[in-house]
C-alpha cells in the first residue's frame, strides 16, 4: 500500500502521488459516509489500514460498534438537531437537489456509481467520487494532455463541491463524543484545507 504520508505530512507535495491522495480521500470517504460495521472495525486493527489509520492520525477506537453507531447516528442522522452531512443544507440551510444534480454530472464522466442509499451531495459520497475524480489524473511528472483535463476536472469538482464542509467539520469536533469522529472531523479540516491550497497553486 502506497504511504498516505510523506515527509510526516499526509501527502508529500513533492511528488503529489496520485494514489497516496486519492487513497486519502476514498478513507475519509467511508468513515463519513456510514456507520462503522463490523467488517470495517476489524479491517482497522489489521495491516495495512491499521498502519494508515495512525498515519492519519486515528487510533483504533476502545468504543463498541453498536456504541459507534449511535454516535454516528447521533451526530449525522438525528431524529433531532442533527448535523446532516450534506452541501445543500450547510450552504443554504435546506435539502436542494441543484447541488446534487452537480454532483451527478461530475460523477458521469468518470462512470462513477454512488451506494444505493447515498444522496449525491453527502460530503461521503463526494469525497468517495473525488478519489476516482483523482485516480484519473496522472502524477504531475507524467502527466499528459488527457491527465492535465482529468486534473483540472478534479479542481473543478473540488472547488465546486468540497469547498463548503468547515462549518460542520467544526460543529462535529465541538460535539462528537467520541475521539474517533472528533478526530475525523480536525484531518477532513486538515486534509481539505492542504488539498485547497495545492490545487490553487497549480492552477496558476
């Protein structure tokens, strides 16, 4: 497995590795998108997630997975003051369907098929179609003219899509009990904020 660090940094932005990126994005991508199952919370204390699970700075969490389930459905479903997780109602305090409909056309073009139960503008379903919006693109010192487009469509989506979620990553870690999603909620920040950087260092 490619490391998801370089340097002690989650990315090392010398060689920009496509796959340590889009590897990132596919992992945060599946803590944000649903509860911890069983499969998953034994997948984390096995190589290699264990490994890129402390490089991003999470520890195996103590907690039970019916304990993490109610956790993430306190936090992120309700029945009450939840904090959804979804660009339509963090930009403009209401489900819309334009957002998803934006969502949708992105993920046309890398074929890219979202779970059955996902809304398109979940920021785990966005974050899950960054990483294939990704892995199309070439590494910067290889890259040729169908990877610069796949590229600059990346920058596109991430602009578009994935420039919104600080209001509720902040909310989640001043609420989230548990270290995990606290903790989940501080490297999205922290990942999205390098990532948002980057892109507009390139794109000059």
């Amino acid at each position: 497995m490619t490391p998801l660090f370089g340097s002690g940094k989650l990315i090392d932005s010398e060689t920009q590795d496509v796959e340590s990126v889009a590897t990132v994005y596919s992992l945060l991508a599946r803590l944000w998108m649903q509860e911890i199952d069983v499969p998953l919370l034994t997948g984390m204390a096995e190589e290699p997630l264990l490994s890129a699970l402390s490089q991003l700075g999470l520890s195996l969490p103590s907690e039970s997975v019916e304990q993490l389930a109610t956790e993430y459905c306190a936090l992120f479903i309700g029945p009450k003051n939840a904090l959804l997780p979804m660009q339509s109602v963090w930009q403009k305090t209401q489900l819309d369907s334009q957002s998803a409909s934006s969502v949708a056309k992105f993920a046309e073009l890398v074929g890219y098929v979202a779970p059955a139960t996902a809304l398109w503008d979940h920021l785990g379903v966005q974050l899950d179609l960054m990483s294939h919006l990704v892995s199309a693109a070439r590494p910067r010192k290889k890259r040729d003219q169908q990877g610069n487009v796949a590229d600059e469509v990346a920058t596109a989506f991430f602009e578009r899509h994935l420039n919104w979620p600080a209001p509720l990553l902040l909310a989640t870690s001043q609420r989230a009990r548990s270290p995990l999603y606290r903790s989940l909620a501080e490297i999205t920040q922290q990942f999205l904020k390098m990532e948002s950087i980057m892109r507009s260092s390139t794109s000059l």
